[in-house]
C-alpha cells in the first residue's frame, strides 16, 4: 500500500515524502524581491517533499499582484537564493512557478501606467488585481482593459519564460512550474470564448490554441531541461471571467498528451471543481467527469508525475495514489496555517484554521508566526 509519508522519485530528484506545498501568492515581498521572511516562510513548510513557490512574474509585464517576489531581475534572483538555500538545508525540493498574468493586472502595477497585455482585448469581467488604488494606497482594484499582444509581442513573452527559468536556476531552484491556471495568460491562450486573435496563436484550431504553451514549454526545456520542467493547469476553472466551453476536454487532452510526449518533470492540475459527498461516504469530485479527465492525464504521463490540488484532506490523496490516479498529492490553504503539516498529517494531529484576513499584506502576522502543533 503507498503511503504520503514515503519518498518519491522526480525525474530523478529524490522527494522525502508524496506531499507538495502548493503555490500560494503572500503578497510579502518588498520591492517584489524575496527576503529573510520569505527565506523563514518556506523554510518552516520545508518538511513537504516538493515545494512549489508562489508565482513568481517573468516579467514586470507580466505582475498583477503588488509584493509578489519576480524572477527577472539580478537582485530577484540573489533574493531568491537565501530561500532555496534554506529549503534545501532542510531537506525538501523546490520549484519556481513562473507566472504572467495576462490581462488580470492595473496600469498601477505596470511601467509608466501602462495597459495590461493578454492573447485578447477583452476584459476579464470581476477580476480584481492588487494594485494601487486612487488615493495610492495598495489594495484589490479591477483589472483593467488589457492590449491584445502583437504576434512579434507573444514571441517575445514567450522569450520572457524562458529567461525566468534560466535565472530560477541561477537562483537554486530545482525547477519550475510554468503557471498555466486559474485564467491567467496561458489560459486567456487556451480558452477559444477569450482567445480572439486571427494569427497562428489563435484558438480557431486545436494546434494553433496549444501553440502559445507548448511553446513555453519547448523553449523553457529546451534552456534547463525538461526534467526540470513543469506545467499548472486547471481544466473547468472559471476564475477571472474564463467561461466554460465544449471543447474543454478535447483541449486539456490534447495538451497533456503532448507534454507526456516531451517527459515534463510533472503536470499539476488544479481542482477547482470542489468535492462532494456521495450515498457511501465517499467523496467525488464535481462535475464527476473530472475523475475521468485526470484519469486519461494519467495515461498520457507515463513518464510524467501528476500532482492533484484542491480540496484534499490525507484520506482522499491516499486513496488517488493507491488507486494509481494521482503520484503526489498537493496541499495549499492548510499550509498557511501549519507550517508542520507533513507531520499533522502522519500523526492524525488537528489542523489550524487559517486567518483569512492576513493571506495577503507586508507583516508578519499571519505569514510566519503559525506555530507547530504542541502533542504535549
């Protein structure tokens, strides 16, 4: 029988445990470079056998989200490098998600004011992006109106992965986690009722729809390697104004297919469906095609990990593994309030309540002042 609590091989990098820190954006980072809080942060959830940091912006572009440590900068990187240090001294590994946020940005977080960019000109409806409000003051504004990327522009961004990757390494990450969820640039790429364009990058056919992100993915694995690569998606997400559509099966499919084909490091997939509880006891995801879905994924890795986050409680994640679904299960929410979750887990301990009000801010509470469970 497998258990969470043994170790696991990553495409070749060896996890102390099957369990992944999910990425969680903290908005704690000052300047946007990576400090000794964040180095405190990861290190206390460093028991986890991979972590996964919170997206980290290829690009000033590509931010929308005040405070968020970026990944293309020299003094980003050297930020960085404390934090992977610090992890690695305690024994667990650590991936870099790299993250453009398309058209869920403000002109308040942008150079010179500037529009946001996305594969569309149409606006993410109800998204909210953390910038500068009217009187200047940092808080939740709506996203503005984004500009529709040239072709020669989406190359260029495309550039932009690559060159985040290359310094996650300088940086002493194992790898990185290209942000492919939760209705940011990859998705406004893959989702036919938001991808408008009319070039080679547009969603009129399968292959142009995927081109944008497996591109991302060539020229990423091609400057680090593919073992040290890896891709977040979300399939039926609707965050940030990403409508549902028919062909959402046939999409996901087909990109997984492709990346088994190229043995990424793993593919994470976000649920954002939720799970519920059926006539035995059980729990199910909703729609109850996602199973399903994942289960193809599954097929298409042979030599791919598959990570599941969302709604996960010990009992359902060893039940996936066990039944060959998932490889690693991923844990996202709790981790904020349990930075010794790992052993919570094993020793059937409780698990603390995060404070929702303090997920996001510059102090440190509510960030690294969650204390280890006391079993005396």
């Amino acid at each position: 029988m497998k258990t969470l609590f043994e170790p696991f091989n990553l495409s070749g990098a060896m996890l102390q445990n099957r369990i992944v820190m999910a990425p969680m954006t903290r908005a704690r980072a000052v300047n946007d470079i990576a400090n000794e809080q964040t180095a405190l942060y990861y290190t206390q959830r460093a028991t986890a056998g991979l972590i996964v940091s919170e997206g980290t912006p290829v690009s000033r572009q590509g931010q929308g989200y005040l405070f968020n440590p970026g990944i293309y900068t020299d003094a980003q990187i050297a930020g960085w490098r404390l934090t992977t240090d610090s992890v690695h001294a305690v024994g667990s590994k650590i991936f870099a998600q790299l993250w453009h946020v398309g058209r869920v940005s403000h002109p308040s977080i942008q150079f010179d004011n500037a529009q946001p960019v996305s594969a569309t000109s149409k606006s993410a409806k109800g998204a909210m992006a953390y910038g500068y409000d009217q009187n200047g003051k940092p808080g939740l504004v709506p996203a503005a109106a984004p500009r529709q990327l040239t072709t020669g522009e989406v190359e260029d961004v495309i550039r932009q992965f690559a060159r985040a990757a290359e310094n996650a390494i300088k940086a002493g990450f194992d790898g990185v986690e290209i942000h492919g969820a939760n209705g940011y640039l990859h998705e406004q790429f893959l989702n036919p009722v938001v991808n408008d364009r009319t070039d080679r990058y547009s969603a009129k056919s399968l292959k142009d729809r995927l081109r944008f992100t497996t591109e991302v993915i060539d020229t990423i694995s091609s400057a680090i390697g593919a073992e040290r690569t890896a891709i977040r998606l979300s399939p039926y997400g609707q965050l940030f104004d990403m409508p549902l559509y028919d062909e959402i099966d046939e999409t996901y499919s087909a990109l997984v297919k492709a990346i088994g084909q190229r043995k990424l490091a793993y593919v994470h997939i976000m649920n954002q469906t939720g799970f519920k509880r059926i006539d035995n006891g059980s729990e199910q995801s909703n729609p109850d095609n996602f199973f399903a879905l994942l289960e193809t994924f599954k097929r298409f890795l042979p030599d791919t990990a598959l990570i599941l986050a969302g709604g996960l409680t010990r009992t359902i994640a060893e039940d996936m593994v066990n039944n060959n679904i998932i490889d690693l299960a991923a844990f996202g929410v709790p981790y904020i309030s349990n930075p010794d979750l790992v052993a919570r887990l094993k020793n059937h301990w409780p698990i603390a309540d995060a404070d929702w009000d303090t997920f996001y801010g510059q102090y440190a509470t509510g960030y690294i002042d969650y204390p280890p469970y006391n079993s005396l």
